[in-house]
C-alpha cells in the first residue's frame, strides 16, 4: 500500500487544476467562440469538456469537504461558460486551501 500524506495529496489536486487553467487560457486565446468549446467533445463517447471540468473539480472537492468533516457535494455538470469554468476551479481551489486534516485520517 502507498502512504500519502496530506500535502503529497494536496499538490497531486493543485497541479491538477493547475492545469486545466492552463488549458482553459489556451482555449481562449486560441478558439474564436470560447463559450462553444466547452460544449464540444474530445471524442464521441466522452461527456461535453464543461462536464469533464466540474468532473475533474469534483474529486478534490469531495476530498476537501471529507476532510472538513463535511458531506460531499458534486458540481453541476453543466459547465457551459468559460466563467463558469473558472468558477469550478477557483472554488475547488479555495476548498482544497482551507484543508486542515490529520493525516490518520488517510490511513
């Protein structure tokens, strides 16, 4: 089994939502209807990319409300606006930076 602490966890989930910013700022300077890509596929069989970013939000989410003793919500799937986009990630990442957990909770 491989032991984690909450920090190694934290900057797992950070890096991530780094990330897709990034991708979300590429997107914009690149693609002329911003608001439109987030309603496109990558592929046939998978969810619409606003969809796939609140799904990539609602992992840490879940793991920062656990950690606050809380019961995890999930975000609308609908993500349909760049800044509705940004909304998941900046409100993912404001939870993941109010975590206080003892690591023997991850045991």
């Amino acid at each position: 089994m491989i032991s984690h602490n909450t920090d190694d966890i934290l900057r797992i989930f950070q890096t991530r939502l780094i990330t897709l910013e990034r991708i979300l700022i590429l997107g914009e300077r690149a693609l002329p209807d911003r608001d439109a890509a987030l309603l496109e596929r990558l592929a046939p069989d998978m969810l619409p990319l606003g969809t796939q970013i609140a799904f990539t939000c609602n992992q840490p989410r879940g793991f920062a409300q656990w950690c606050a003793g809380q019961p995890s919500t999930n975000l609308d799937p609908e993500v349909t606006t760049m800044a509705g986009a940004r909304s998941c990630i900046e409100g993912t990442s404001a939870l993941l930076a109010e975590i206080e957990c003892d690591d023997s909770r991850l045991g």
